[in-house]
C-alpha cells in the first residue's frame, strides 16, 4: 500500500482510539474527524507552484497598478509581479531577517518598508510577553502592506513542541516529538500540532519551522536528541505527515526539517560543521525516508541543514550550499516543489565552509534555496546585499536563480493567504489572554503525556509508602513536586536547579545521608550526567530497603545503565503534562503503555 494512504488508514483507525481519552461531547469528536480529512488538500492547496515554468505571458495584458491581492490566477500574479520587480525587490524577497529586542528594530523595519524584506523570523530572545510580539508583527505587516506590490510577510518561528519553543509567555509547554513517538499514535501527534499552532497562529505567526523529522540514529546527540520522533524512518515519516497536516489544519505552514537529515552526529552546527559518515544508499534508505512521506503529502516547505556527508560529496561542502543535495536530489530526483529555506546563516556549519557571510548567502542562492535565513538584521549595505546586488547585474544566470526563488515565495504566498484560513496579517490583540494557553489543547496534552510513559524497569506499581513513612522527591521542576503531592501527603524534598553544577551535586549527595534515613520510597529525577551522578550515589540506601523510583526526563539515553533501582519511568520531557503522567502512573492511577522509540544499546 501507498505509505501515505497507509497513513491515513492508521490515522483513523487510531483515531478511534484517542477519542475515547477525551471527555468531550460527541460534536466536538466530529469535529476532531473532519479536521482529519482535511489536512492533505491543504498542504497540496499551498505547496503546487509554477516557479520552475516559464508562462511567457504578456505583461502588457495586465494593469500597472497590479499587486498582491489583485484578482488574478496565483501563478499568473506571481509571475507579473516577479517579472516587474527591480533587483533589489527581487532579492529582498528571498531574505529572512530575525530581530534581538523585544520589538523590531529601525533598521528592521527600513529593510521592510524601504526594501520590501518578504519574511522575518521570531526567535525566543524577544517572546516573553506575547500581546508585544503580536503588535510587533501587525506593525511589520502594515508597512510590507503599504509598498506598492502588497505582498505580506511570512512571519515565522520556532514552535517545534518540546523544549524547543521560541514563542514564550503562556505558550504551551508540551511533551514533545519523542513522547510522541513514545505513544505512536498518528493522531496524538496531529493534534499536538494542531494546538502548538493555534497559539501561535492568533500572534500572526503563520510559518512553523516544525516538524523536526531528523532521526535519532546518533544516541550521544544533544543538539536533535528529543526533538526527534525516535530512531524508525517509517515512523518518523508518518508522525511528520501528521504534524505537518495538524500545523496546517490550524492556518500555520509547516517545514520539515533538517534535509536530508541532522540525527546521526552528536555535533552542532550551531558550532562547527557536523561531519556525517553515511554514503548515499544509506541516506535514501534511512534519514531521507521521512523527507519522501512529507514530499509525498505535498509538505509545502522543507528546512536545509548545515550539515556535510563526505562520503556523497568528497568536497565536505555542506547541504545547505550544495546544488547537489537541493536542486539534484531534492528537487530533481525526488520531485519536490516547495519552499527550500536555509537554516540560519548566522550559524558556523555554513560560514566556516564558505568562508564569509556574503559568500554563504551566494552559494544559498545557487544551490536552489528559495528564503536564505540571518537571526540577525543585516546593515543596509553589509556585503551580503551589496556583492549578491552587483552579482545579479553580471550573471543572468544568478539572476535568474534570484527571480525564480522570488517567484515561488510569492505564490506560495499567494496560495496560503488567498486560498486557506491563514493566520491574521493583523492580530487581534483581545484574543491573546483567551487563546494562550489553548485551553482545549491543555486537556489533550495531558492525555498525549500519559500516553508516552513507558516502563523501562518495572517494580511494584503502584508505589505505596508503608506504615505512612515518608517518600523523598528530587528534581529541579516546580511540576515534578506540585504533582507528587497529590498523591502522597508526607513527603520530603530536595529541590535542585536545572542547570547543575558538580559542587550542588556534591551538596545534593550530601543530603542524603539524613534526608534518606526515614523515608520508604525515593523518587528521582534524571536528565544529564550529574543528575544521574545523584541517582548512581542511592544504590546504598537501595541495600537499607529503600525503594528507588527514577523519573528519566528529557533524553532516555542517559538512563540506560540504570537497571539496579526498582522502578524507572521514561517521561521524554520536563513538561508539566509530562510530570502528570509520571506521577499518574507512579501512583497506579494509570497504566502506562508507552513503548521506547530507540533502542538499546546491546552491552
């Protein structure tokens, strides 16, 4: 069977399944199906584009004054509004600038009204209070709206689910992509998708860079890690047609991300440019896997990574730069015909190989991307503008790379703006309060949290204190000890930070030795080396009779050499949801059917 109609099978039939964990009325349920048949046709609805056909067509036959909103055929205005743009609109259209302050920049807001910049990005320096990043985009949009063309912004984020969440304030803080996989369902990943994106999409918000389908082949990676969906390709691919169909349904356009594929290196290519050994039947046969469901359900943007495969490309040059990975594989050879957008520039897996900035943004530009991203805003005459304005004017050829990818950005937009329920140019700020947290999508995550516990060693379950002795709780967040208290009443404590160091480890290995002595049950939280330093240094009061209860948060990886405690749950995040469900099952209040989506490493 079609892998993609085999997703949409299994969606429904799991479908079933998730309803009956939610206490709403049967309409809503009805709702939740219609949302499901929908999705494809709204990716295919945004993503077809004709940037890589000449139409030949009269530009005489068209008014001067045509802009954005005029009322022609999407390729048709795409096409006269590219053909009419000077060099320096041409370019600015393919340019993506974030901003540092809590609101844009005057130099920002030049690169818009002055230069027609097509997209701007929100990172997570500037999101604390929501109703300011909302005002921030309606202004943005005003003065893209005021320059002759009309053509909107793409506003985008990254709201990954997670700890990956740039949009902060009240938004959700969600399981995320490996409790998702943990759970397996098709349909809890939509939904998750769905919510994420409302919350954003009511700020105006309407580009997700999300889903993250890079495998999590690479155990020793922090930087992909629990963003990932779990090591199977298969499974990656399907929950990625899910997330990217969810984000759609809510009026956000997905990207998938990182082609063609960040999960077998531990590297960061926020540091260096990660090295990854796989020759090209490997690639296809695993870390593209998930890009060819997506590119199959018509995905309409995909994320290029800064990343090198020597083993393909014996000049180590990076995928995000390279015509090879994006215009012959991508493109070519898988039939893709979206959005390619970099990821940012400003990162040192693109520079180092480049060589400089401006060179980076060039071979962008040639390689076949269509947004090339900077977190920062450049200068109006920074080198990263000047060289690739002059370079248009010497090269037809690199002009003509510059005026397709304009010409795609421009339908795309075109298609998402005039032909789906998008997110609003201008937002409506009495909606934020009501809107963030979604307070239907709180419900679910609850539901999505307990799904994903799973039991990596299983003692006594339900954990019980006999003789009302105390139970000792040891974590860093505030959700692991609210929920803990509501199922057990004497309780002793010792609170840590996230961010450990040796000398508050040694000080928590301290405590034990009297915190320890009159307690029944000791539960323990896990996320890196030093927390799992404290939970190595309980096997003495195991001996004393003590149970041992580990809460592994965040990667399970790290607890994989923890088989002597009694019981050791997988929780995948530090999410709230997430500590519910630990405590849930921890209690006996629910069983847990979670399953690991990696593998353990055979000793």
């Amino acid at each position: 069977m079609n892998p993609i109609k085999k997703f949409f099978s299994c969606a429904f039939a799991t479908l079933l399944f998730t309803n009956t964990f939610f206490a709403d009325d049967s309409s809503k349920n009805q709702n939740r199906n219609q949302l499901q048949i929908e999705k494809n046709d709204l990716m295919q609805i945004v993503s077809q584009n004709s940037a890589d056909i000449d139409l030949k067509l009269d530009l005489s036959k068209y008014p001067e004054d045509l802009n954005f909103w005029s009322n022609y055929p999407n390729p048709e205005v795409a096409y006269v509004i590219a053909k009419r743009m000077t060099n320096e609109e041409l370019l600015a259209q393919i340019f993506m600038f974030g901003w540092a302050g809590a609101e844009p920049s005057d130099l920002l807001n030049r690169w818009v009204q002055d230069r027609g910049l097509g997209s701007v990005k929100v990172f997570g320096w500037n999101t604390d209070n929501t109703t300011l990043v909302a005002k921030s985009i309606s202004s943005l949009q005003k003065k893209a709206q005021s320059r002759p063309f009309k053509i909107p912004l793409f506003v985008a984020t990254d709201q990954e689910g997670g700890w990956i969440r740039h949009v902060k304030g009240n938004t959700s803080i969600t399981p995320g992509n490996l409790s998702i996989g943990a759970s397996g369902s098709p349909v809890d990943c939509w939904y998750s998708s769905y919510y994420i994106s409302r919350e954003i999409a009511v700020l105006g918000i309407n580009l997700n860079f999300a889903p993250t389908v890079d495998l999590y082949t690479d155990q020793k990676s922090t930087i992909i890690g629990t963003r990932s969906f779990g090591e199977n390709p298969s499974n990656a691919g399907l929950l990625g047609v899910s997330f990217a169909a969810g984000s759609m349904a809510a009026g956000i356009i997905p990207t998938a991300k990182h082609f063609p594929g960040h999960g077998d290196t531990e590297n960061d290519s926020h540091v260096f440019l990660p090295s990854i050994p796989c020759n090209l039947e490997t690639l296809h046969n695993r870390e593209l896997i998930p890009f060819k469901y997506l590119i199959e359900a018509n995905v309409p943007a995909i994320m290029s990574g800064h990343l090198s495969f020597p083993k393909i490309r014996e000049n180590g040059e990076p995928a995000s730069l390279s015509e090879y990975f994006l215009t012959e594989l991508l493109r070519k050879e898988l039939g893709y015909k979206g959005l390619i957008i970099t990821d940012d520039m400003m990162m040192n897996g693109d520079t180092l190989y480049a060589g400089s900035l401006s060179n980076a943004f060039r071979m962008a530009i040639e390689a076949g991307n269509d947004i090339i991203i900077s977190s920062t805003t450049a200068q109006l005459n920074e080198a990263l503008w000047t060289s690739n304005i002059q370079r248009m004017k010497t090269s037809p050829e690199f002009r003509s790379k510059v005026e397709k990818a304009a010409r795609r950005v421009i339908e795309i937009k075109l298609n998402y703006f005039k032909n789906t329920k998008a997110a609003p140019l201008y937002p409506d700020i009495s909606k934020i309060d009501q809107s963030i947290p979604d307070k239907e999508g709180s419900s679910f995550f609850v539901e999505q949290a307990c799904r994903s516990i799973t039991v990596y060693k299983k003692g006594e379950l339900p954990y019980i204190p006999s003789n009302d002795k105390k139970v000792l709780l040891i974590g860093s967040e505030p959700a692991f000890f609210s929920e803990m208290k509501k199922y057990y009443n004497n309780i002793d404590s010792i609170k840590l930070n996230y961010n450990l160091g040796p000398n508050e480890t040694q000080a928590a290995i301290n405590q034990l030795s009297y915190k320890a002595e009159n307690v029944d049950t000791i539960f323990v939280c896990v996320w890196d080396n030093n927390s799992f330093k404290i939970a190595e240094s309980l096997k003495r009061y195991q001996s004393k009779g003590k149970k041992i209860v580990i809460f592994s948060i965040m990667s399970p990886v790290i607890s994989f050499n923890l088989t002597w405690p009694d019981t050791v749950l997988f929780g995948y995040s530090y999410s709230p949801y997430s500590f519910m469900g630990l405590a849930a099952v921890a209690s006996g209040k629910i069983n847990p059917t979670g399953v690991l989506p990696i593998s353990v490493p055979q000793k």
